[in-house]
C-alpha cells in the first residue's frame, strides 16, 4: 500500500468534500492507480538463456519454497475464492510453468525489478508486479508482501532467474511485439480465426472446458476469463501472445493478420469489471484514465457498451467501495 | 461437467470438426440407438461388418495382445468421427476400413452410443506435481517445451482421461494401440485429427519417447488405483 496523497484529492475540493473523500479512501485502502501499461519491447534476438532444471531444485527449505511456488503458478486454482476469483492459472498465459521465452517468462522478468514506470511516477517491485497479475488476470485479491503466496512466488521466480542478468533485459522476455496488421482488425474475421482454429479446444462460447472440477481449456471471455484491466485484454497483447504461443503445440502458425484479428474477436467479449472502476465515479472516466489503448472497453459493440455493468465476477466486494 | 462414466449420448449433438474449416455437425442421438448399437456391436449388421466384439472384446474393452483398441467409454462424438474418417480414407487401416464402410449413418451413430454408454474411465482430476526423474510422467504431464512438445495431458486431459468429444482418454488404452497410432501419424496413414494438433505433437516424439508414453498410459489406471488402495490403508493407521 502506497501513501496516500491528499494534494490530489484536496485540489478544488470543499471542506465536506475533503471529508467524504477521506472516509472512501481509509475504508478502502486501494492501492494507488495502477496504469497496466504493457511491458517494454525485449531485445531482438534468439533466447538462449536456459533456466535450471526442476530435478536440480536443492532439497532444503529454499527449495521446499521453490517447489510450493512452481505449484501455486501451475494450479493457482488451490487459491480459489481467497486471491483467485476466477478460473485461471498462471500458467495459462505464462506457459512451461513460466519457463518458455517468448510466453512471458519469469526467468526474463525476475531481474527486470524494481522498475520505475514514468507512468504512476514510482518505483514498482516484482511483489507489485505479481500482485498486479493476481488483481487483473485472476481477477482476485492480491496476497500481501510477505505472505506465504507471495514468497512462495518469488522465490520461485528467483531460482528460475539462477544466472540470469540483474538489471538487463534478455531476449524472450514478454511476448514478441506483433506488427500491426495490413487491414485494421476486425473482429467479425477473427470469429472466422476462431471457429476453425481456437473453438475445438476454448468452446464455440468461449468457455474453455473442464473435466471434473479441473479445467483443461481456460476460458477467454466470461466470468471465469481475466477481466477489463488485465494486459491480455489489450488487443495487441493478445495477439502478440497468440502468434506466439497458439494453437498451442503450433507458435507463429496464424498470420499476423489472423493473431490480430481474433485476438479483437475475443477481446470485443463481456468479462468481469475492470477492479478499478470501483474507484471511479463513470464508465467515462474509467476509459479516459485506464483505456486509451484501442480496446473495447467502453466502446459500443453490437447493440450494447461494453463493460458498462456492476459484474465483477465472483469477487464479492462492493461495486464501489463505499456503497 | 460429465465423467466418462456418465456420459449420456443424449447430450452430445455436435463435434466441431475443423481442417477443413468446414463444422461437421454431429447426429442427432435417437433413443433406441443403444440398444440397436449393442446387436450390432454382438452381431454385426448383416451387411458385412462383422461382430466388433470379435476384436474388440464383450465388453468393449480391446485386446493389448493384438492391438485392438478398447472402445467402452470412449466419447460418441469421437467413436463416430473414427468411423467416418475409416470410411472416408483419411484415416487408414485394412483391417476397420471394410467395416466402416460397411456401416450406414444409423449404424455408426447407434455402434458409438453403444460403446460410450459402456462404463469408462473415471480417474482423479486434482493437481500432482510431476516428478522431474520420471521422463514419461514429465511428458505426460509437463510436456517437452524444448522441442515444441505440450503436455499429452493439456489436450487429453488429467491423467490422459480425454476431454469433451474431440480429444480421446489414452489412459488403459493398451500400449501396442497407442504406439501404433503414433507411428500413423508420422507415417502419414492416420490424417485425420483437426488442424493437425495431433501430427504436429507426434511428428517431434522421438522414438524412446513414444515407447515410454505408451507404457506410461497404459498402465496408468492401475497403478493409480494401486497407489489409492495403499493411501486409504496409510490413512487408517
């Protein structure tokens, strides 16, 4: 939790106003806004950097922590209704258990912080980094700095880093940058990407599937998907992740077209609530603030605005945090 | 969401069958289609395909010896689609490609509501780690990244028991079947599967690995079920 800064809310303020405002914020003590802004380009080249090997993991409380949090990232679903409120792992987006360069890989990403973003005008630690995951691609509750989780979590991205750069960023890190594509995106071409390459295994509704309580297919829109503040929501972050890593079992098969299209198609689907909405006094001001990217938050789409709704999913916190 | 041992063909109208691009919409189950499926599955249908139980076995459940695959509760939608793609060549075997032919659409929708209404597989979902000296439970469940290679289980399922339709249980099917099948995908005779999700993975096994993961799912029910009898018996003490 970040201080709070009265200038900001003062400013042009009223006595009764200063009041109000100052009730709302020590009730809901929500971080300070946090702008998602997509990861920087990684370097050109090849990935060669190889993370340890899981059975050279050392038998000792180090690694008894390494293994919990290698577990927490491949079935964060143990974490349902506590942090997870939705019904993805980490590794859905992060794949190889957070090993593969080119899916975003913890290795790249360990030695990257603490990163200041010019954007919030702060200095963000990998604890916030992996928070912010938790509060928009798991559409749940961040576990606190030092909670079991949480330490589990980056003591497993620290032994997968072993060797790599501090402060120096490696090729394969996020997801390769995608040119934009010769005809703007459309999603009503990228529902033809989808049915014939994507539906056999994420569901014609976009549900994924499940066997028994597991799910095997995460699903991309609805109430179990990540939700309207979550970087896969970006239209180029989607595509730039599917041309790289999907079908799975088939990376950079789609044309760039294609990854560009369908990732609008599923994009230009309802989700949960973006969470800080809940901070925000209109769907306006939400997109004024948080959505200046060429998503579809916000914007008409067939017949209906998108993202205008009070579903934030099975978070059950209030819609607003001082209703 | 349904366990293999409760599938209800009822519920399974359509298979989206891609490659093609084209959607093959699956048939509509008729009532009488498992008890009409049984006769034939006994029988034969009269018209030159023979008694599947003859290779099959009476209960459905195959034959490792020969390399008859178990069929009892396999999905309807996938048995179906086994037996349009026989009859249509693109996937090859002398020995079922008669008889598919010789099924009509009554015939192959009633023989695969049959055989999935037959009791299946109904092993455990929950999340167990893989152990990294285990190469077969590694690819099973972890995959070969380095090689392109997704888990078997990300597409088949926790513990290979398949998933909705279009992928197929590999698990206490026997080990002869399932390298024979690995082996028709790289050769080239079995070129059926949609967008070539299965080629693509089979193309980069290497030959141990094929021979392991054979192994590995065929025996996996059982030692599964070992390892749950010998659980209870610690949890009593």
């Amino acid at each position: 939790m970040t201080p709070w800064k009265p200038t900001l809310w003062v400013a042009g303020g009223t006595l009764s106003l200063l009041a109000l405002s100052l009730a709302a914020v020590t009730q809901a003590a929500e971080p300070e806004r946090d702008y998602q802004k997509p990861l920087p380009p990684a370097p050109p080249g090849e990935a060669t950097f190889q993370p340890p090997l899981e059975r050279d993991i050392p038998d000792n409380q180090y690694g008894d922590m390494v293994r919990l949090g290698r577990d927490i990232f491949i079935n964060t679903q143990q974490l349902r209704g506590r942090y997870v409120f939705n019904d993805q792992n980490c590794s859905n987006c992060h794949l190889d258990a957070g090993r593969l360069a080119d899916s975003a890989p913890m290795w790249a990403s360990f030695g990257m912080y603490p990163a200041y973003r010019g954007k919030n005008d702060r200095v963000n630690t990998m604890a916030e980094r992996i928070q912010g995951c938790f509060t928009y691609s798991m559409n749940g509750k961040p576990p606190a700095a030092g909670s079991e989780p949480l330490v589990a979590m980056q003591t497993y991205l620290h032994w997968m880093a072993t060797g790599a750069p501090i402060n120096q960023a490696m090729p394969g890190r996020g997801y390769p940058d995608l040119p934009e594509p010769e005809k703007a995106y459309d999603p009503a071409r990228g529902a033809e990407v989808y049915a014939q390459n994507c539906a056999v295994c994420h569901g014609a509704d976009g549900a994924g599937q499940q066997v028994g309580d597991r799910q095997v297919f995460p699903p991309l829109w609805g109430d179990g998907a990540y939700n309207w503040g979550a970087g896969m929501h970006r239209v180029s972050t989607a595509a730039a992740f599917i041309k790289a890593n999907m079908p799975l079992g088939q990376p950079n098969s789609l044309s760039n077209q294609q990854a560009w299209d369908v990732a609008a198609y599923i994009n230009s689907h309802e989700r949960p609530q973006d969470p800080r909405r809940r901070t925000m006094e209109s769907l306006e001001a939400t997109v004024e603030t948080f959505h200046q990217h060429g998503g579809y938050y916000g914007r008409p789409f067939n017949g209906q605005t998108l993202g205008d709704h009070a579903n934030y999913g099975q978070d059950e916190r209030p819609a607003t945090p001082d209703a | 969401m349904m366990r293999m041992a409760m599938r209800a063909p009822g519920l399974l109208v359509t298979l989206v069958a891609i490659g093609t691009g084209a959607a093959w919409v699956g048939p509509a189950w008729a009532a009488d289609d498992v008890p009409r499926g049984e006769t034939i599955a006994q029988q034969g249908n009269g018209q030159g395909a023979i008694a599947c139980m003859s290779c099959h076995g009476a209960e459905g459940m195959g034959n490792a010896a020969t390399g008859f695959p178990r069929l009892a509760g396999l999905p309807a939608g996938y048995l179906s689609k086994q037996l349009h793609d026989y009859r249509e060549g693109s996937r090859q075997s002398p020995v079922m490609q008669p008889f598919a032919k010789a099924l009509s659409e009554d015939d192959m929708r009633a023989v695969s509501a049959y055989y999935a209404s037959l009791e299946g597989l109904d092993l455990p979902t929950a999340y167990q780690a893989a152990d990294p000296a285990d190469e077969a439970e590694w690819l099973a469940k972890r995959g070969d990244w380095g090689n392109v290679i997704p888990a078997c289980n990300q597409c088949h399922g926790p513990n290979g028991q398949g998933v909705g339709e279009a992928f197929p249980p590999l698990a206490g099917q026997h080990a002869s079947y399932l390298k024979a099948q690995l082996n028709a995908w790289r050769n080239g005779s079995r070129a059926n599967d949609p967008n070539d999700l299965m080629k693509s993975v089979a193309e980069r096994l290497s030959d141990e690995q094929i021979g392991l993961i054979s192994d590995y799912y065929a025996t996996l029910p059982e030692r599964l079920s070992t390892a749950s009898i010998a659980d209870k018996k610690e949890g009593a003490q």
